[in-house]
C-alpha cells in the first residue's frame, strides 16, 4: 500500500473528514516516527512493530565493478521490527 491509497481508505472510512486533513494526520504520523528515529529514540506502535535506529559498524567492501577494496564507514540506519499481532497474523498456527 502506499500513502495515497492509505488516504483514499481512511477517507472512505470517516466521510466526516477532509481528505486535506487525513493527509496531514499522515503526514504528521510518519513526521513523528522519523524524527524520533533521528533522535535515536524508538517509536513503537503497539499490534503492529517498533522502529528503532540501529549502527552498522565500518568494514571492507569491495567495488563491484573494479573488485577493489573501498572502506565503508559506519552509519545509523532505521530498523523495524514487526509486533507479535502481525507476525501471529502472518503465520496462523491452525
């Protein structure tokens, strides 16, 4: 799904709302994930997952092209981690 179907959904869902207004509660929503997520804070969503920074250590790569060995420097990336009631929903146990 990407952000103008979820818009569509959601206004389809509350009619009493502006479709101007549920793009910027969205906005807002993923706003505040991602500048937590700078800060280096986690922002978890409960049923659904946490999203957290994570630092990926410096290391040798190697250029594909060249098959020389470059020196890639660490760095913060964002990580998810799904909920328990997704994954449940994922994999049933019948």
């Amino acid at each position: 799904m990407i952000r103008s179907e979820l818009v569509k959904k959601l206004a389809l869902r509350n009619p009493h709302l502006f479709q101007r207004d549920i793009e910027l509660i969205i906005d807002t929503f993923f706003q505040e994930i991602t500048d937590a997520v700078a800060r280096g804070d986690r922002a978890e969503l409960r049923g659904f997952g946490t999203f957290s920074p994570r630092v990926r250590a410096a290391r040798e790569g190697r250029n594909p092209r060249t098959g020389e060995s470059v020196t890639v420097q660490e760095k913060v990336v964002p990580f998810f981690r799904s909920g328990k009631e997704i994954r449940e929903r994922l994999n049933p146990k019948d």
